[in-house]
C-alpha cells in the first residue's frame, strides 16, 4: 500500500466526517456541492482502502494492489444500493445519477493513486 492510498484515504475520512458531523450537529449552512455531493465522492475510497487494507493482512502481502475489476464492481454495487434499491424502499435516500458518476470516478481515482507506475500516454507517440 503506497502514500497516496494511506494519505487518500485519510484525507476522505476526514472531510467525510466533517461534512457529516456539520450536517448532523451544526446549523452551519454548507455549500450545495459540498453538502449534496462531496460525501459520495469521498465514499469509495473508504470503502475500497478498507477492502485493501484486509486483504492485505488476510494475504500477507503489502503489495497487494486492487485490480481495476474489483474497483469497477465495488463501484456498481454501491451505486445499485444506495441510487437504485435504497431510494425506492427507504425515504431517507434519493436517486441521482450524478452520485453515481462520483462513486466511478473516485474509485478510478483510487486506482490511479494505488497505481503510480502506470504508463502514462505520450500524446506524441499518438499519429
């Protein structure tokens, strides 16, 4: 598990309870962004960095990097769950789609971090 993973991860757990604990506790009026969207952008990092986290100690392998197919799968069922199930048997929840277009790209971010080595396209060598 590199930095960027661990520093990802902590850096969403923070603003996450933040956000949640200004929601919850304050009058404090956040910004639409920020109160409607910030908390499921920073969802599947916590997810995925704890999903990491044990299967490296269940492997004994602190090199072990989450395949982009899990990531891609994790991201799904949490979208099905929270903007397809829990909207229509729980008031609580909304369906929006862009919650799940957030729920993707931090994960694909996830990746990215835990992957640094990853080639980087050269537009040059593109004809």
């Amino acid at each position: 598990m590199n930095r960027l993973t661990t520093s990802y991860f902590f850096i969403s757990l923070f603003l996450g309870s933040l956000i949640y604990g200004m929601q919850q506790f304050t009058s404090v009026e956040l910004p639409s962004l920020a109160n409607n969207y910030l908390n499921d952008f920073l969802f599947m990092p916590i997810v995925l960095f704890v999903c990491l986290f044990t299967i490296i100690l269940i492997k004994n392998n602190k090199n072990y990097q989450l395949p982009l197919y899990i990531i891609l799968y994790t991201c799904a069922l949490v979208s099905i769950a929270f903007e397809y199930y829990f909207p229509k048997v729980l008031t609580r929840y909304t369906a929006d789609i862009m919650d799940v277009c957030l729920y993707f790209v931090s994960g694909l971010l996830f990746y990215f971090l835990q992957n640094p080595s990853l080639k980087r396209i050269d537009s040059s060598s593109i004809n």
